[in-house]
C-alpha cells in the first residue's frame, strides 16, 4: 500500500478565483477602453460581461461564509445525534447508527468503525446493507498502534474482513481510504474508516472532517468511560463499606440470638428470620435503585436486631414519611449506615437513645433527615468527619459511612445533592441528605436519579 498524496480541489478552488479576478481586470480595461473611443456596443459587452463576473466572485468569495455556517450547523447536529449513540461506549448497534450518520453527511463512498478487535460496522457501497465482525487488517492494525491518522491509496488491500460485504467484478472499487484512531485517555479503542470511490475525492477537506470526527467520538466514547469508572467506583465503596462494617454487627446479631436461644427461644427465632433477610436485601440492594420504603424496612430491621441486644427500652425510632416521597428510587444502604452511626456512637451508657427519621420536600428537593438525641460532639469532630481522613480512622469512625453515603448522593443526584451535619455535644446529631429536583418527579412514576 502507498500512502495518498492529497487532492488537487484546494488548488482549483485558486485557480478558478484567480481566473475570475484576470477576466474582471479585463473587462474593467474594456469597459475604460470603450468609454474613451465612444464605443457603446463594446461598452455594453463589457458592463454585461463585468456584471456576470461579480456574480460568481460573490459566490466564490462570499458563499464560503454561508457554507462554513451550514456546515457549523450540521457538525452541531451530528455531534448531538452521535452522542447517543456513543452513551453506551462502543457497540456494535450505536457503530452502525454512527456510520449511517456520517455517510450522509460527507462525501465518503463507505465508512466502518472497529474496536481492538474486530469490525463492528461497515456501511455504504460494497456491502449488502450493514456488516460487521470479521477481522482487522494489518493497515488497522497499524493505526491501533500507532496512534496516528493514515491515509492509502488501493485500500482493497488494507480493508477489514467484513462481513455482508460484496465482492466481485460487479463491487465498486474503491481507490482510497483514510484511517483515524477513537481513543480514550490516549488508549486507543477502536478506529473509524472512510473510504473513497476515487483518490481525488479524499483531499484535505475530506481528512480534516475526519480528524475531526475522530476527535469528536473519542471525546463522547471518554465520557462514557468516566460516568462506568464513576459508577464502578460506587459500588466498590460500598463493597468496601459492608466489608468493614458487617462483621462488627455479625457478630454482635449472632451473639445475641445464640442467647435468645436460651432465654426466649421464640424471639430467637423470629430475629433469625429478620436478619437472614436483612443480610439478603443488604446485599441486592447495593446494586441498583430501590424505593426508599424498602431502604426505610431494611432500616427497621436493622433497629429490631439492635434493640434485641441492647434492649426494646434503650431504642426508640419514630418516622415521618411526606406523601409521594415513600417512592422515591435511591441506591440502598444509604438510611442504614446513618442510623448505625446513632446508635453505635450516639448512644449513652444509660438511659434511652432517640431516632427520628423524617422525608420531606423542599421545592424541587427531597430532604432525608436522621436526628438522634445522643452524645453529639464538638465542631471539630464535626468538621472531620467529612474530611478525606475520616476513612482512616477519624471520628471515631463514623467518617466511613458518611462520606460514602455524600460520595453516592453526589454521584447520583447531582452536584447540588449531598450531605449535612449539625451536632452539638450531649444534645444530639442531625444529618440531612438533600437529593436534588427528586421531588419533581414524585407522583409521575419517574423517580430515577438525574
């Protein structure tokens, strides 16, 4: 394969311009010329002829303006119409709806996408409708590694086994190709492929839309990448959470019950069957959306297996849920770990512990508050709690929960959303989750995050 030397349209376009400007300089003469000599029949052909002339050097020199601003306006729109596409990384079904894109809107004769291994879309001439699958050639290959822009010329020998494509003596042969990388964070995924009935047809206008097409997907193909890093962060913060927080309560729940056994075997028994399906619904409801009623009930169990061990006299909760906010989606185990927190570090060691669960909302807000009569603590403690320290060890661990919990607010209800705290020491702790225009969506069956 030979690489392409560009196309001569460029120089054309020059030409024709410097055409117009000698022919109207001519005819200006002419015009002064016929003038002088009183020659009205010259005159005329000259003023016709000169008029003529400023028409097509307005078309040339002024409709580039118009053109470019067209051409804004397609590129806007096809940014818009990939980026949905593109939402879901780099598929086989959005590589398909790309391609068909793209080919109606520049002057390529087929065009395919690939990912590091195969190839995921082929549209335009050649091919049976859409095909897709087969292997990568060398030339791709190459663009995979190298990370550049390439461009060839008799591309038949750089082309991608694809499936659906037709050949024989009656496929049109297609003489020249340009290849660019689709990279994410200067890795590249993938390559998108335009190929060229002629070799003139692929000049520099051609390599700039590609260049930035490339760069145009690869942006969106990125984005993606960093809301499925987002969302895998998450949720292995909240594997990490349960990891350290579980056996704490584990083995408290199982020493409990191990004594109910003796003393109200009963009471053992209906505990037994709250914590197996605390610890289920635990477990399934860290990946996904829940109604924030299920969130609320794994709460309540949570407290039932507590007050067991401490006492039904040491816990009282109490709940006031606002009409519509019971359905509310939110990520679970996001209620549980505050109201732990009350009671593993708010409690005193006598006399009762208070916990007031309200859901309200606050225009287009959700507000979640948990208020506890207990211990409290100081401004500093306060402060740290939320710092990126508390994970290791400060607040005497509560920082743990609640910096998971505002992370996860954060994450999936915007950065107006997130965490609250006031506490003042030996009266009490109140922390408030605020989850952004959540309530503009109650009542209409749309509670999913922004």
């Amino acid at each position: 394969m030979s690489r392409l030397a560009l196309g001569p349209s460029s120089r054309s376009a020059l030409l024709i311009r410097l055409v117009l400007a000698v022919a109207t300089v001519g005819m200006l003469c002419l015009l002064a010329w016929s003038i002088i000599r009183d020659n009205l029949a010259a005159a005329a052909v000259a003023g016709g002829t000169l008029a003529v002339l400023i028409v097509l050097e307005g078309s040339v020199f002024l409709a580039p303006d118009d053109l470019r601003s067209q051409a804004m306006r397609r590129t806007l729109s096809l940014a818009s119409a990939t980026l949905g596409h593109m939402s879901s990384g780099l598929t086989r079904e959005g590589s398909v709806a790309v391609c068909q894109l793209l080919l109606a809107e520049t002057g390529a004769t087929a065009i395919a996408i690939t990912n590091t291994r195969a190839v995921l879309a082929y549209v335009g001439e050649g091919t049976l409708g859409v095909g897709g699958g087969g292997p990568l050639s060398d030339a791709t290959r190459e663009v995979l590694k190298s990370g550049r822009v390439l461009t060839f010329t008799n591309p038949a020998t750089a082309s991608d086994g694809m499936a659906g494509s037709s050949t024989g003596k009656d496929a049109p042969r297609l003489r020249a190709a340009v290849f660019a990388p689709l990279k994410v964070a200067d890795h590249c995924v993938g390559t998108i492929k335009f190929y060229y009935r002629h070799s003139h047809e692929l000049d520099r206008t051609q390599l700039t839309i590609v260049r930035g097409f490339a760069e145009l997907l690869s942006t969106q193909l990125s984005t993606h990448e960093l809301e499925r890093q987002a969302e895998l962060t998450a949720h292995a913060e909240v594997k990490a959470l349960q990891a350290q927080i579980n056996p704490h309560f584990l083995f408290n729940a199982l020493n409990t019950m191990a004594a109910l056994t003796r003393t109200d075997p009963a009471r053992a028994r209906d505990l037994l069957r709250e914590f197996a399906v605390y610890y289920r619904c635990q477990l399934e409801s860290t990946e996904s959306l829940i109604p924030l009623q299920e969130e609320l009930a794994q709460t309540r169990r949570y407290l039932k297996i507590e007050k067991a061990r401490f006492g039904d006299d040491r816990i009282v909760e109490s709940e006031m849920v606002g009409e519509g906010c019971e359905n509310v989606m939110v990520p679970g185990f996001i209620v549980q770990p505050i109201v732990e927190n009350s009671v593993r570090h708010g409690m005193r060691d006598e006399g009762m512990l208070h916990i007031d669960i309200q859901v309200t909302t606050d225009g287009d807000d959700v507000l979640l508050a948990v208020a506890d009569d207990g211990v409290g603590m100081d401004v500093d403690a306060e402060r740290r709690l939320m710092d990126a320290d508390a994970s290791r060890g400060g607040a005497r661990g509560t920082g743990v929960a609640l910096r998971n919990v505002a992370d996860r607010v954060r994450h999936f209800y915007g950065e107006h959303s997130g965490v609250e705290i006031m506490s003042k020491q030996g009266e009490g702790t109140v922390v408030t989750l605020r989850l952004a225009r959540v309530a503009l969506r109650i009542g209409r069956h749309e509670n999913n995050p922004v």
